[in-house]
C-alpha cells in the first residue's frame, strides 16, 4: 500500500498539513486521538520479514475475489509462521484494498455483504483518508450502514486514528500513519479483532494455525514422528500451514491406519489419536507353513544308487536347496527350481535330506538306500 496518490489523485495523506491545524498537531504529537478500550499498534507489507518484532497486530495480504487484495499477494501463510500467536489482518478476506489500481469504492458494497473476515469482528474497508468520503458514500447508498464494517484509513501525518476530533476526517476505526520502503505502520482500535483461535479437528487443505502450538503444527509433527514406519512422504515442514504436501502425508496415513469413512487428506480426532501413539513398526509376519517332503529311494539302474526327492510348495517358483549326508559324513548338495527331482548317490546306506526354500522353514526327513 505505498501508492502516494489519492482515490482522488490527491497528494496519499497530505503529509504537509497546515500550521496548528488538527493534522498538524497529530503529525507533531501535539494531539493524538486514541480509541476508547485502547488501541494495538501493527505493521503491514508484502515483505513479511520486513516487519518489526513485537507488534500486536501483522497484516498480510491473501488471495481473496480479484482486485480485492493487493496484485494478488499471497504472504499470510508466511505471516502466521514468522509472527506466531499475534492478532492479525488479512488483506484480501478480512479487508479490501480500495486505492488507484486495485478496488473501486463501488466495490466495497460487494465484498462487506460477502465477507466471512477470519480475524476482525466485521469486514474491513481500507482507503485513503481522503477517499473516506466517497468510500461511505458508496456503503451508504448501498444500505450498508456505518455500523456494519470497520474503516481502516491511510494517513500519513504520524501515529492517529482518523476522526472529528484528531484530523478532522469521518472517524475511523484504524489508521496507517506512516510509510517507509520496507512497511507501512498502522494503529488499530482493540475491539476490531476478537479472540484469535487455531482452527480445529477435522483439519483439511487451507487450514492454518495462529499460534506454534496449534493443531496444524502438532499434526505434521506425528506425521514426521511416523513417516518412517509410513513411508512414501517426504519429512514436513512443521509450518502450521495445512498444505498439499500436508494433505498427502495424511492420506498415506489414512490408508496405513485402514481409515475408512472420512475424507481423503482430512485429520479429524480418529486418525489424529492413532498418530499420538508410538511409531512402532508392526512386527514382522510369522513362518510360512512348511509343505510336506517326500523321499524314496529310487530303483537301480546299472549299478547307480540315487534318491527321488519331491517338495511341493504351493505357489512357489523360486529355487529348492537340498542338501544330503550319506554314510561316512558324505555330504551332497543339490539345487533345482523344479519341486521334484532325483539326486544321484554313491552306494546304499541311511541318507538324511535336507531341503529348504526361500521365505520357508528346511524340512529334514531319514532314508535308507538297499
């Protein structure tokens, strides 16, 4: 909001009032209005880091109906991170930016009958003092009375809230006195915001917390916590932003809890429960069951001995290891990837086989050769 024009192309603020005039006794704090219930001081800009440390308020700009917040900015979420647990304003749903460029006084009818502000108790208009006529005149002829909206004035003569009784201007509820390069400074009347609260469960794609230990933040905390047990999501930053990537990671979990009945990529208490727990990995599964062994001996040929070795393991394909320990500690090993098959002896005598497969137990079984 570093436009120096008025609505009325007029000097933004007239920041040379007249000697001993009302502004000018604001500018040089001679006289300076506050609101009653007390006033918090903020800034605003489209440099979040920009700002100042303790502040009460930090305005930020969102995206919100086009034109309504400044060239479509999209720095809260940013805000919300760097300045956690403060008041703030959002350019775009909690007010609209009525200047040269941006929104038209005739827009401001449509966005205080549509607004659903998140952090002010009413819909917020912002202008330059020198516009504030023209902007209520707009609300007034569109039977919105005054009462229905807060007016957040730009006035750059020093720390003030524009009125009657400090510059002369229609009373307003906050005023941006001062502008440099980085921020604007802003003075608020107490009562434009109610009670700032973090979102709650069920939490889907957009929500945001205000604080560092809300909900947002602890979610992608467990998600981190489980992602090795998990899998398949990258480590998240524990933002407090509930975005896509945020989204996914829930839906992974969702599909290892076996949650069924809820959204995809939405956290409610159920799914938020499970992932309170310690990520232990499940245990892994049990023996496969054994298949029988058969081994006989086979008949003579000539004056060769063997042995006719048969495992059938249902759905197996991979290779059967055999290994046989003949008389005098004579040992033969023989693989094959057919189930059955016959392994060629030296002479008679007791044989123990012995034949393994991968993923199963070996089964052994005694056999005599005459």
């Amino acid at each position: 909001m570093t436009t120096r024009l008025e609505y009325s192309g007029q000097p933004f603020g007239r920041p040379n009032p007249k000697f001993l005039s009302k502004s000018w006794r604001v500018k040089h704090n001679v006289f300076a209005s506050r609101s009653a219930g007390g006033t918090l001081l903020g800034q605003d800009s489209v440099g979040v880091t920009a700002m100042s440390p303790g502040l009460a308020v930090y305005c930020g700009y969102e995206a919100g109906t086009l034109g309504y917040a400044s060239g479509g900015y999209t720095t809260m979420p940013q805000v919300y991170s760097v300045w956690p647990g403060k008041k703030y304003l959002s350019v775009g749903r909690d007010a609209i930016d009525i200047e040269p460029g941006l929104a038209s006084p005739g827009d401001g009818p449509g966005f205080v009958r549509g607004a659903k502000p998140p952090h002010t108790s009413k819909p917020v208009v912002y202008c330059s003092a020198g516009d504030l006529g023209a902007v209520i005149g707009a609300l007034q002829g569109a039977g919105i009375p005054r009462s229905a909206y807060f007016l957040w004035s730009a006035h750059w003569i020093g720390e003030h809230i524009c009125g009657p009784s400090s510059c002369g201007y229609p009373q307003c509820d906050g005023t941006q006195y001062d502008s440099n390069n980085s921020f604007d400074s802003d003075v608020f009347s107490a009562y434009m915001f109610g009670p700032v609260s973090d979102p709650v469960f069920p939490l889907s794609l957009g929500a945001a917390d205000v604080t560092s230990n809300g909900p947002v933040h602890k979610v992608q905390g467990r998600l981190n916590a489980w992602r090795p047990v998990i899998g398949h999501y990258a480590s998240l930053k524990a933002d407090g932003q509930y975005g896509a990537a945020t989204k996914s990671a829930v839906i992974f979990a969702q599909e290892y809890f076996k949650q069924r009945g809820v959204t995809a990529g939405t956290c409610d208490t159920a799914l938020y429960s499970k992932l309170l727990g310690a990520p232990v990995a499940p245990p892994p599964p049990g023996p496969k069951p054994d298949a029988p062994l058969s081994v006989t001996p086979a008949k003579a040929v000539t004056v060769a001995y063997s042995l006719q070795v048969s495992r059938t393991i249902t759905g197996f394909t991979g290779e059967y290891q055999t290994e046989i320990i003949g008389p005098s500690g004579l040992v033969i090993h023989h693989n094959s990837n057919e189930p059955g098959f016959t392994v060629p002896v030296p002479g008679p005598g007791a044989y123990k086989v012995t034949t393994g497969a991968e993923g199963y137990g070996n089964t052994v079984q005694e056999v005599t050769v005459s």
